[in-house]
C-alpha cells in the first residue's frame, strides 16, 4: 500500500484532540514513518476499505489511527485515532 496523500477533515480533526488526545500531526508522524497496517473493515463504498496504521511518534507515543484508503489516488482519510491498548502494544513488540 502506497500512501501519497493524507487527508483529515476538520470534524475529526477536532475530535482527535477533544476524545483521544491527538493531534494532527501525531497522526501524520505515525503515518509517514513505516507503520504497520492491517485491515479493518470493509468500507460503505466500493474500494474504500478501512484500514488501521499501528506506529510511534517522534516523542514515543505509540498510537492507532484509522483511516480509509482511496486506492486510486493513493490517499490515506483519518477517520479516527487512539493510544495503542496493552493487547496492542505487546503484539507491537513493547511491554
């Protein structure tokens, strides 16, 4: 998968900081720095899947942030993004 473009709109932009205590750029650190991806969910519209990035940050949080991905324009959507749980974390390779 190939990501050239990432794309947050406003609302969830807002949303991350408010519910998850995330910011923007957290998310673009996670996403720009060989996360691991997996799938998570078929999406409502036809090739638009939702996939969840699993990454650090510069500063050393681990975070998981969920985006659809538009294959044809090679853009990556936020939808959401958290802290990593402790299930997580270990299958991440942290204890």
């Amino acid at each position: 998968m190939e990501i050239n473009y990432i794309i947050c709109p406003d609302r969830i932009q807002e949303k991350l900081i408010s519910k998850h205590r995330v910011t923007l750029e957290e998310a673009r650190q996670v996403m720009l720095s060989r996360p691991r991806i997996r799938f998570a969910e078929k999406g409502y519209v036809e090739d638009n899947d939702v996939y969840v990035a699993f990454g650090q940050t510069f500063s050393g949080r681990y975070l998981a942030i969920f985006f659809v991905y538009i294959p044809d324009e090679q853009t990556a959507i936020i939808i959401s993004a958290r802290n990593l749980t402790k299930k997580e974390r270990k299958a991440y390779g942290q204890k």
